[in-house]
C-alpha cells in the first residue's frame, strides 16, 4: 500500500467487537480532510474493514549479540 505516512499492513481483531479486520500502520494520523484523494486509507478492503494504528516512524535495527542496542 504505497500512501503518505503508511509504513506497513497487517491483520488484526478489532477490540470492541471481534471482527476480522485489515492494520494499516502509518508514521502518524491525519485527518481525512488534510489529505490528498489519493492517499486516504480506505474505510473497508474487499468487504474487511479497515483500522488505521499510529506508531511513528519505523527503522531498522542492526545489533550484534552480547552488544546492547545503539543509544543504550
């Protein structure tokens, strides 16, 4: 899914009712109104509904064994 702020997608439960739903992980929430069309996340994908998680930026981490994480 290539849209400003998205970082990655998953599958999950929704927490309220249960359901089956799709995980759109973005950098951080937008309002829909403060977006381009193009890269509105989509309420629903092929019927599944969709649920849009904050959780900042995303990077990877290089750590050697017995070494503690950079910036530690």
């Amino acid at each position: 899914m290539k849209l400003a702020n998205v970082t990655g997608v998953g599958i999950g439960r929704d927490e309220r009712s249960g359901a089956d739903v799709i995980v759109v992980f973005v950098t951080r929430k937008v309002p829909r109104d403060r977006l381009p069309a193009d890269d509105v996340v989509p309420q629903e994908l092929d019927g599944v509904p969709v649920r849009v998680l904050a959780i900042g930026d995303v990077r990877a981490q290089d750590e050697t064994p017995g070494e503690p994480p950079e910036g530690r």
